[in-house]
C-alpha cells in the first residue's frame, strides 16, 4: 500500500500531466467553437475585425484566376494588417471559391487563423453589358438568379466563414448606365434571402444588404427617394454605403483645392490638410445618409461598403486634372479613414487590397487599376511603410517576392511627385 504523502504526491503529478495534455486541446476547440458562432452582428462595428475589398486577379482580364495558393498568401499579408473581414462581388468566377477554400486550409493550418467574407452577389438590368441598349426597367433575371442562387450555396457550405450576402453592387445609383436597375429589383432580392432564412434553408444570423453609393441610399438628391427605397432600408440587416470624395475632385469638387494658408506650409503638411478636408467630405456624406436612414428606420446601422483612393491616374484625377491621385494623398487618406471608422464603431470595407490590372484592361495608367494598399508585384505602397519598419511583413510574400516598399522607400522621390491642387474657387 502506498504511503499517504507518495499517494498524494503521484495525484498531483497526474493532474498535471492530464492538466498539460488538455488545456491546448480545449484551448483549440474554443476557438473554433468562437469562429464558427461569430456573427455579423458581432463582427460589423468592431475594429479589431477590420474590414477590406478583395480581388487577388494579377494579369489585365478575369480569364486568368488567381489559385488558392496565391489566394493564401495574400490573405496572410491582409491577415498580419489585422485585416479579418473581406468583400467580394459576384459568385459567377471561380475565385470566390477558391478565396473560401484558401481561408479554410488556412484555419485547418493555423487555428487561431480568422478571416470572414460579406459575400457579394452582381446585378445586372437586361441588355447589360452588352452591344444593346441596357433596359433599366428591366433585371436579367437569368444571370441574377444564378448569382443569387451561387451565392445561397456558399453560405451554406462555408457558414463558419460567409457572414453577409450582399445583392448587387452601385447597381442602383443611376451613373452607372451599363447595368443598374430600380430598387425594385435590388427589394425583390433581398426579400427572397431573407425568407431563405426564415424557413431554415439559410442560417438565420446571416446578414443580408446590398452595397450602393451614398446617394442611393437616400443621401443625396432626393431622385432616389421612393417607397420601394423605403421598404429595402427596412428589409436589409445593414446598410452599406459607399463614398468617394477622390472621385469627386473631378465630379463635385466643392471641398478640393488648395487654400492660400496651405501654400505656406511644406508640401506633405499641406496635402495632410487637403486630405482632412476630404476625410470630412465623406464624413458629411455618410451624416446625410445616415440622417434620411434613420428618418425610416431609428435602429439601422449604417457601415461603409467602399471607399478608397488611387494612388496614380492619366486621366480626370491625375496631373493633368484634379492632380488627386499620388501615393502620399492615397495613403494619408487610408489612414484617416481607418482613425476615422475605427473610433466611429464603423466598419470600412477600404476599396482595395491590391491593384488589379483588369479594371481598365486597355489603359494602364487608369485610375481603377490603382487602388490598392500594395501593387501588383505585392510592393507595400506609401501608407503601409511603416508596417514594413516595424517587419509586420517579414518572412511574407506575394507571388515568391518578399515585400518591400515602393520607391525604395525613398520619401524624397514621392514628394518630388507629389502636386498639390490649384486654389479653391
């Protein structure tokens, strides 16, 4: 018979074995049991999921899909920005699947791996797209009902991971004169999801929107103001809203321009003025459109479904028009947005993650290829090179490049760049 004291003592050695044995095992089966119930309630608002648009495209059309490997890589460098929440924009291409399944491997490598998708669904009025006369009266039942019904299937296979469906894209705000169609359409679409829901063929805490400009959703000019915008301001689970004061430098540019005070000052003091400025125009957009939401509905909450700004233009942006686009404004913009939104319990789905040349396929020095926060050979543009410093990116690639800053990091070459607007008018 053992001894009371050595009795004592082997319990005590047992418990620590077992103790030494089980805790990571639990620790692990916490956390994915924490990934799989996070909701979009609980994701959307809280800035340590921040938010961004995603397309991991690297040659100039859609042809060419991005592979998981490639997906994974970019998805780590998003994962070490604290980037946990991605937007995508249509189901029809293989690389939504592939973006889940690169997020799945990386969870079954690394459990403490997080990364959630609002699920984008295209929308398209008839004749979109094509060599006739687009009829905006009209939706392209076909095409949209696949993209709605794709997009019904992912959630459902990728729960854990697909926290948001959004039905169309700026497919309401009527510049875009390709494709958009009525509310009606956007409603129509919206309502069948949300009745997936309610009879157990969609889990029920998926969230449902759709991502449009400010001024559709009520914001602006009051064109847009109608019953069936009404009804879908009640039907969806959140607004998200797009603002873009980069475009508006050439579109409405009431708040751009240089004062005669800012002229005083060194150049990169100045353009950190100028970008306040343009910070505070889209702060004033989301006010109005958050004003008129409310009018309908007190309790919606209201996130930012896109906004960015280009880092280099040949066209109406650039040096020879509103001379808004360069590296240092696109990077003093990203920051105050995220200081911005981070404090404000926004969610900013920042426009965009990469440069993708398919955008403005003929014309490389379009604005559209050039909104991402690294270019395309996965270079760190100039509002990430601090990040790069501080060796947030070490041991990290893109495609088998390590990250590096662009300009070799060389400020004094991008201020040489950098033009600052004429004055204000």
């Amino acid at each position: 018979m053992l001894k009371l004291s050595t009795l004592y003592r082997f319990l005590a050695l047992l418990f620590i074995i077992i103790l030494s044995c089980s805790t990571p095992t639990s620790k692990n089966n916490n956390l994915k049991k924490l990934k799989s119930t996070k909701t979009a309630a609980q994701i959307l608002g809280d800035s340590n999921y921040l938010a961004i648009c995603y397309g991991g495209y690297r040659h100039n059309t859609r042809d060419s899909q991005p592979s998981i490997a490639q997906i994974k890589d970019d998805l780590k460098l998003l994962s070490a920005l604290g980037i946990k929440v991605l937007r995508t924009y249509n189901t029809k291409y293989k690389e939504v699947g592939n973006i889940l399944e690169a997020i799945t491997e990386l969870q079954r490598e690394d459990s403490y791996f997080e990364m959630f998708v609002m699920l984008g669904a295209w929308i398209d009025c008839e004749n979109a797209w094509t060599n006739k006369v687009p009829n905006h009266e009209k939706e392209n039942e076909v095409a949209n009902a696949e993209e709605i019904q794709r997009a019904v299937v992912l959630a459902n296979k990728y729960p854990g991971i697909v926290k948001v469906i959004s039905v169309g894209n700026e497919a309401r705000v009527k510049w875009a004169t390709n494709y958009y169609v009525q509310p009606e359409v956007i409603l129509k679409w919206v309502n069948y999801l949300q009745n997936l829901k309610k009879v157990q063929k969609l889990v029920k805490n998926l969230w449902i929107t759709s991502s449009d400009n400010f001024a559709s959703w009520g914001g602006g000019d009051s064109l847009y103001h109608c019953k069936d915008l009404e009804k879908l301001i009640q039907e969806v689970d959140f607004i998200s809203l797009h603002t873009y004061p980069m475009h508006d430098t050439h579109y409405n540019p009431v708040f751009w321009g240089s004062l005669k005070s800012d002229l005083l000052k060194p150049k990169i003091e100045a353009t950190e003025l100028l970008m306040q400025r343009a910070v505070a125009y889209a702060q004033k957009q989301y006010a109005n459109t958050v004003k008129y939401i409310r009018h309908i509905d007190s309790t919606k909450q209201v996130h930012i479904g896109e906004t960015g700004w280009a880092s280099a233009s040949n066209g109406y942006h650039g040096d020879t028009g509103s001379k808004a686009c360069d590296e240092i404004k696109a990077g003093i913009y990203y920051k105050q947005m995220r200081k911005w939104t981070n404090k404000a319990n926004i969610s900013c789905f920042y426009f965009e993650a990469f440069d993708e040349k398919w955008k403005d396929a003929m014309n490389a020095g379009g604005s559209e290829n050039h909104f991402g926060l690294f270019n395309i050979n996965g270079q760190a543009k100039y509002g990430l090179w601090h990040l790069v410093d501080k060796g947030v990116f070490k041991e990290l690639t893109r495609d088998g490049k390590s990250i590096s800053k662009t300009y070799n990091g060389n400020l004094n070459t991008l201020l040489e760049e950098l033009k600052l607007p004429p004055l204000r008018q």
